[in-house]
C-alpha cells in the first residue's frame, strides 16, 4: 500500500467523520441519524459524495449529495424523486472530476440504469435488464465501464436468497455470468466485453484504455471466488488472458500508472468482501505473484 494510498483513505475517513458533524450542523438535525452510502472523493479531496439519507424522513427516493469536505457545504444535489424503491449502488467520479457516474436500481421493474450527474442534473447512459454495479471511468474520461448480469434471476452474492427453481427441480440451470459491460460517454449501446461464460467479480481499467484485470471464475459465481484467478481482458475482442492463478483468495486488483504491475491483496479469507491480507504484485504479463508486505504484523484492507 502506498504513501498516496493511506493518505487518501485516511482522508476520506476523515472527510466523512467531518460531513456527519457539520452537515447535521448545518440542517439542525435533532432527531434522525444521518447515514452516509457510496463515498466518493474527488481525486484532490475539495469535494466528496454520498447517498445520504436521514432517519425519519419520507421515503422519496435516494439522493447523492456533493459536499465541500471542509466545510461540509452542500455544492450540489439530486434526486430520484419519482422512484421511492429504487437504490443508488455505486458512485465513481470522472477523471477531469466534473461528473459522477452512478448506478440506478429498481427492483420493482428489475432494471438497473447508468445514470451520469452534473451540477445537480442527471443524464441517462444505460439500462440493463437485470443486475449493475461498480462504475469505473476510462482513463481518457470518453467510456463507462461497469458490471452487468443480465436477465438475472438472483441478486449478486453467496449471500442473497438463491435463484428460484421451476419446472423440473435437479435439471441443470443456466448460471448468471457477471459481465464487464462498457458505454460511450457521447451515448450508444453498452456493449459487454467480457467473456460469457465467466463471472467477473472485480475489475480495474488498464491505464491504456485497452483492457482491464479482472478477478474471475467459470461456471457460478458464488461458488468459486474462493478459486478465481486473476486475469487481463482485452476490451475490443474480449479474450480472457490468465496472469496468475495463486492458492488464495484475491481481492481489489489494481493496475499500477505505468501498465506494467498488477497489486492484490492475497490471503485466506472466508467470503467475498470479507478483505485481509498481505499485498501482492505481479507483472501484468503474466508471472509468479510476490508478497510485497513479508512480515507485517497486521492486515491490509486496501490498496
């Protein structure tokens, strides 16, 4: 984990401790917690969003707020006020820190929408049929990337209820395959460049533009993350390249700025999301992944 990396997570802790004074502050909250979802902080810390919600207040649909971390100043709001049920998963700002993109779920219609925010003001990039998450810009600011499991008939995670079972019980049932999907910021079809018969669990854009790492399993997804590999997917012709496949779970994979390193964390963990260990690099060509923390008497949660 880097200098820069502890200093920015450290920083957006504190930014959010701050928010929940100041912003309770200034709205005299008395009563209702405020609750805080999906942080996002903008690269150089002057601003950071969030789903925010207080207790007690009418369920009119999720809101992300933008606030001046200093100050916890409002700078800008919106709303999906026409759609109470729906939820906002996934906040990720753009590189020129102008525009957050955003997952819009709805369960009642089973759809999950990529929306762009600006300045309070909300423009539609994508709609899939099924389940969405985790927006990551390109690096050049002109695509979306997300994942997508369309037509699902679960939501995401060993955790949630299992699919429903119809017509004969015990036949073998087409398993849901989370996708890298992409869309043009200018507009057009999300296109899913992903191999079909994968699951991706994570993924991170190589600085190029070209392609992504990914964590990924064949066949269902909640039950082979503890032996995903990690992989390099090409997103013009969407082959799947291994680049290393170590005896441990994997979590967080990250391309280094230069496109020559890929950084993990590696270790035994119990399930997907429950993130510990020691940090791993590996050369995104392929290789033996190398334990960069030998020693450390702790566990690392990030990178």
């Amino acid at each position: 984990m880097t200098r820069d990396t502890h200093n920015h997570r450290a920083a957006l802790a504190a930014a959010a401790t701050m928010l929940s004074v100041a912003a309770g502050l200034a709205h005299g909250d008395p009563a209702g917690m405020r609750s805080y979802r999906a942080l996002a902080m903008a690269s150089g810390g002057e601003r950071i969003a969030a789903v925010e919600a207080v207790e007690g207040e009418p369920k009119t649909g999720p809101r992300v707020v933008v606030r001046e971390t200093a100050s916890g100043r409002i700078a800008s709001t919106w709303q999906k006020s026409d759609c109470a049920q729906c939820r906002i998963e996934s906040l990720a700002w753009s590189p020129d820190q102008k525009s957050l993109a955003a997952i819009v779920t709805d369960p009642n219609a089973g759809t999950a929408g990529v929306v762009l925010l600006r300045d309070g003001r909300m423009a539609k990039l994508a709609t899939v049929r099924g389940v969405a998450g985790t927006v990551r810009w390109s690096p050049d600011g002109r695509q979306v990337a997300f994942l997508a499991t369309v037509g699902a008939k679960k939501l995401t995670g060993a955790v949630e209820a299992g699919a429903r079972q119809v017509g004969e019980i015990g036949l073998a049932q087409d398993e849901d395959e989370q996708r890298i999907a992409v869309v043009a910021v200018a507009g057009g079809d999300y296109r899913l460049v992903s191999p079909a018969d994968t699951f991706i669990y994570e993924y991170d854009w190589t600085p190029d533009g070209k392609g992504f790492v990914v964590t990924s399993a064949q066949g269902n997804g909640d039950n082979n993350w503890w032996v995903a590999t990690l992989g390099h997917v090409d997103a013009d012709r969407g082959r799947l390249r291994l680049i290393a496949a170590p005896k441990m779970q994997m979590n967080m994979p990250h391309v280094s700025p230069d496109g020559r390193t890929v950084a993990f964390i590696g270790g035994l963990m119990s399930d997907f999301g429950s993130v510990g260990g020691d940090v791993w690099t590996v050369p995104l060509e392929g290789g033996e992944p190398v334990d960069v923390t030998p020693g450390v008497k702790g566990s690392f949660n990030g990178i």
